[in-house]
C-alpha cells in the first residue's frame, strides 16, 4: 500500500507560524513488517520538511536504515506527563542504521536537496505506534530548522522542559 501525506497532514507538528510549502512532504510504502519513507526535500518556512512522527511501544527497538539522501532522525523519550526528558538528534546518510528503543518517538527530517529514502522495521497500523502526543504538542520538543544555511534547532513552546540535545 502506498500513503501519500499532502502538507494539510503536516500542519499540526510544524512550528507555529510556519508556511506550507512542500506540497507533498512525504511518501510511505507500507508492507506488513516494514515501511519505507520517501521524505520531500524543502523548508516550510524555516524549518526542515519532515514526518510526523510517533511514538514507538513495540515491546523492542524499531530499526531504521538510511538508503538514499542526507537528514537526521530524532528521537525523544517523555516523562510519565509527557514532558521531554531525553533528545537525540542521528545524522543519516546512505548506509546508516539507527536503532530506535521502545517507549521513544522518532521523526524523519530532510535536511538535503534531494529525497531522503528510510526503510523501518515498522508496522504502522499497529496498535504499538502512536502519534497522538506528537500532535497535541504539535512535534517534538526541538524543531529541525534552517539557519544561515546551517541546520538549526528551535524549542517546542508547547514542552515546558527542553533536555539538552545529544549527537550521533
């Protein structure tokens, strides 16, 4: 199956004040174990074109591999009120393989100019995937954004708690 998300499906976890402008952000093939994503390359507004993002209780790690383009895939882990409390930020190129543990949310932000293409271990119609506080707080804690050509990050006003960012 084949899921198309037009910019209307983003507009809830993009910064406030953001303009959409990649039309279709993103682009998933879905099998029954597995999906892959096909993320737009572009900005609205500021900030990088992404997915939405979810949050990950599959009872092990979901595993993710890079296999075309140049983003980051972020991962946040929230306190029992849904605060952050942990941050990280992977770099991703063609090859690389990301480990995402249980009870973590993950995004998929494009930082390139071209497509950036991730296969998961992923089965998005479970009952283990969900994205409801992702859209209630409108993203993550941290958006992806440009900064004088540099990739940038932007606090989430809508997280009362914004955990030092770590690196990969």
């Amino acid at each position: 199956m084949i899921i198309s998300k037009r910019a209307q499906d983003l507009k809830q976890v993009l910064m406030q004040g953001s303009e959409l402008q990649v039309k279709e952000p993103y682009t998933m093939i879905v099998d029954k174990e597995q999906v892959i994503f096909a993320i737009y390359p572009g900005v609205n507004g500021i900030e990088f074109n992404k997915t939405e993002g979810y949050f990950n209780a599959y009872p092990g790690a979901q595993v993710y591999q890079c296999l075309y383009g140049q983003g980051v895939l972020i991962m946040q882990r929230n306190d029992e009120v849904g605060e952050a409390k942990e941050f990280k930020v992977v770099t991703l190129s063609s090859g690389r393989q990301v480990g995402v543990p249980a009870g973590w949310a993950m995004c998929l932000v494009n930082i390139g100019k071209n497509f950036l293409v991730v296969v998961g271990n992923v089965n998005i119609a479970s009952k283990d995937i969900n994205s409801k506080a992702i859209l209630a707080k409108h993203g993550l804690a941290y958006y992806i954004v440009e900064k004088k050509g540099e990739v940038g990050f932007e606090q989430n006003s809508n997280y009362n708690i914004h955990p030092q960012i770590t690196t990969e």
